[in-house]
C-alpha cells in the first residue's frame, strides 16, 4: 500500500499470539536468562507468583502476527524506530488479541513518507499488556517526471 493510500486512524485487526511455554523459556534461556523468566520456584516468591514472559518475546509474538497482516506491502521500504511499553505481566499460555491504528504520517519527500503505527495487545482477561509505537518508511506513489 502506498504511501497516499493510507489513512490516519486507519486499523486492521492482528490474528491472537498464544504465549507457548516452552518457547518461552528457550528465549528466555537465550535472549533474557533471568530467574523471573526461567525458575518457576524463583519466581512463586515474586509479586506475580510465576514465570513471566520476557518483555520483548511477547511483543516478538504479538510483531510475527503484525506482519502476516502485510499493510504494506511491497511499498515498504524500511523500520526507522519502534518504542515498546509494558504495562502488565505476560504468562505461558496467555493469548494476546492486538489491533494496529495509524496514529501518524509525514511526507518526507517525493520518493517516501513516514507511517507510525501504534499496537495494542490485550490478554485474554482484557488488560492491555503492551503498547507499541512504530515508524515506517514507506514508497510514494511514482510520479511522471
């Protein structure tokens, strides 16, 4: 999708992420190896009283649906940022229903624009659990020169 195509407050609804707990304990073990997310006695002495996903997995997860989504298309050309929030504990097995809104766009030139696209990921229980807010560039329609 163009550039021109898209419209502010534009939404496209991202298919549910299912929290798989196997899964997130390799990323943990990998990526976030902290006993919060990896030792299950550990973590029933915290103030969640169990294992969390790490932060950025769960956003992984809740991104992977995002892009099977395509908004774009073959008119994107790049991520130019992405600022992510956390606002409430993720668990194996949660199931994660987001929506993605258009809350921005900026021409920059003739050749692209800029596109924030700002994500809502609830739990099953209805909290919103993260926010993300996203810039991409993204090609104009081409122009008889």
């Amino acid at each position: 999708m163009y550039f021109e195509d898209i419209k502010e407050n534009m939404t496209v609804d991202i298919a549910p992420a299912v929290i798989d707990k196997e899964k997130m304990l390799d990323f943990a073990k990998e990526y976030d190896n902290i006993p919060l997310h990896t030792d299950e006695e550990y973590a029933k002495k915290t103030p969640f009283g169990r294992l969390i996903a790490p932060g950025v997995m769960s956003f992984m997860s809740v991104w992977a649906k995002y892009l099977e989504v395509d908004l774009f298309g073959e008119e994107l050309l790049a991520g130019k940022s992405t600022k992510i929030e956390w606002l409430k504990p993720v668990f194996a097995d949660d199931v994660l229903t987001s929506k993605a809104r258009v809350t921005g766009k900026t021409k920059r030139n003739h050749k692209n624009g800029l596109v924030e696209i700002t994500i809502e990921a609830y739990n099953q229980n209805g909290q919103l659990v993260l926010t993300n807010v996203t810039e991409a560039i993204v090609k104009c329609k081409p122009t008889e020169e």
